[in-house]
C-alpha cells in the first residue's frame, strides 16, 4: 500500500506557505514591541508624578522660605 504519487502535496505536507509565516512572526513581534512600550509608558508616568510632586514640594520649600525672610525682615532689621 504505497501512496498515491497523484496526491497534492499541501494534503502530505503541514508547512505554511512563506508569506504567511513571516506574517505571523511580524504580528508577534509586534505585539511584543506594543506590550515593551506600554510598559515603558507607565514608567513614564510614574515618573511624571513624581517628577510633579517634587516641583510641588520644591515650590512650597520656597514659598516657606519667603515667607521666613519676610518675617526676620520684621523682626531683625538687619537681616535684608
């Protein structure tokens, strides 16, 4: 019982045409790249909120700071 010479050889074969294959692989690999740069984009807002918060903090520090030469300029007249 030999096989049938006659058949088609996408019926004996399980390989993907060419095409198809590389498609596939593009599609995965693109999704890895998507997936890295969500990742990356979350890092960057967790940095953007800290980076925010320490403005705040580096404001309000200033802030104290005029308010406490305002207030030895009242009391100390020699301090300017």
């Amino acid at each position: 019982m030999s096989e049938d010479k006659t058949q088609d050889i996408s019926q004996r074969s399980d390989t993907k045409p060419t095409i198809e294959t590389i498609l596939e692989e593009m599609r995965d690999f693109r999704a890895g790249v998507e997936k890295r740069f969500d990742s990356f984009d979350t890092r960057l807002e967790r940095i953007e909120t800290l980076v925010d918060r320490a403005v705040s903090v580096a404001f309000e520090a200033r802030a104290d700071m005029r308010e406490l030469r305002t207030a030895l300029r009242e009391h100390l007249p020699l301090v300017k």
